[in-house]
C-alpha cells in the first residue's frame, strides 16, 4: 500500500470517526467525498435526478445511522454502495405495488433457465457506456433493478432474491428478460453498435 492511500485510509477513518461523533463537518466531508458515486447509483434506478437527489439524501441518513456498525474491514464504498442501493430498492417497492415480480416469471424460467446458459453471454463491455447507460434506463423497473444488482452491484441471485422479495428463479428470469430487452432496445435504437 502506497504512503497515498495509508494517508487517505487514515484521513477516511478520521472522517467515518467524526461522523460516529456526530460532527457536522465530518459528515459533510463524508457527502462530498461520495456524493457523485453514489449519485450514480440512484441514477441507475431513478430516471428523474429530483428523485434519485431525495432517495440519496435518505442513503446518507441511513449511512450516518449506521456508521457506528462499519467495522473497517473490506471496501468502505462497497458498503456504503450496498445501503444506497438497497434505499432505491426500498424507493421503488413504495412506488409500486409489485415492480419486481411479472406475470409469467416462473414459466419462463423453466423454458430458458437451461439455454441461458448455453448462450454467449451477453457484453456490455463493447458499447459505449453513454448508450448502454440509455439501454438500461428504457428497462421496467423491475428488470432494471434485478440487472443493476446483478451486473452493476455484482449481488448473487440468492442475495437479490431476499434484498427484492422475490424467488431466485424470479432473479434470474427477470435477468434474462432484461438482457434480451436490452439487446432489442440496443438493436432498435443504436443498430450501428452491432456493425
């Protein structure tokens, strides 16, 4: 580990410390330091920016409330990313009855289960990232919150079954489904991207 980051893993470990203290300017350090990264990852299941400014707001409060539970080990960012991402999760199940679940969900798991993954998987990694970004914006909510939790979040489908409520064979079918909109969505609206 370079002296760069021993300086920064202390001066973040002073920032978390004042925060557990409830100092005011070290939780203001705190939302300036994350504020654009995880302003990202409201984004990835709020279209509208007001929204994912609330949702994010509630994250921070979430991340203040809980600090005192972080135990130093691991990535902070990855931890404080799983509160936020969990906090749009919570947002979109208020907004809606049942986003998540669709009709049909298990019977299209047991017809493409086994050939999902015989399949090539499906990159993201060739498109731009300003054009894939719009692809999974035009998803429904529920794909985009499965994909983004898989893909993005790199939750496992047991994981995101429990955090959504929903059956892992659910998980994996709205994957599944997300994915081939996804491609269609890329093939309608970016049909260069594949040339």
């Amino acid at each position: 580990m370079s002296r760069d980051n021993v300086e920064n893993k202390n001066e973040l470990t002073e920032i978390i410390d004042g925060c557990i203290a409830n100092k005011r300017k070290a939780q203001e350090q705190l939302f300036k330091l994350f504020y654009g990264k995880m302003m990202g990852v409201c984004l990835r299941y709020h279209r509208d920016k007001d929204d994912a400014q609330e949702i994010l707001q509630l994250a921070f409060i979430k991340v203040f409330d809980k600090l005192d539970g972080y135990d130093h080990t691991g990535s902070f960012e990855g931890w404080m990313r799983r509160i936020v991402a969990n906090t749009c999760i919570d947002a979109i199940r208020k907004s809606k009855k049942d986003p998540i679940r669709t009709e049909n969900d298990e019977d299209f798991v047991l017809q493409t289960e086994n050939t999902i993954e015989e399949k090539e998987e499906f990159e993201l990694t060739s498109i731009k990232a300003e054009a894939a970004m719009l692809a999974i914006d035009g998803l429904s909510p529920a794909y985009k919150a499965v994909f983004n939790l898989y893909v993005i979040e790199e939750y496992k489908h047991k994981e995101i079954s429990e955090i959504l409520g929903i059956s892992e064979g659910t998980s994996k079918s709205n994957l599944a489904k997300a994915k081939m909109n996804l491609k269609k969505i890329l093939k309608e609206k970016f049909t260069t991207i594949d040339q």
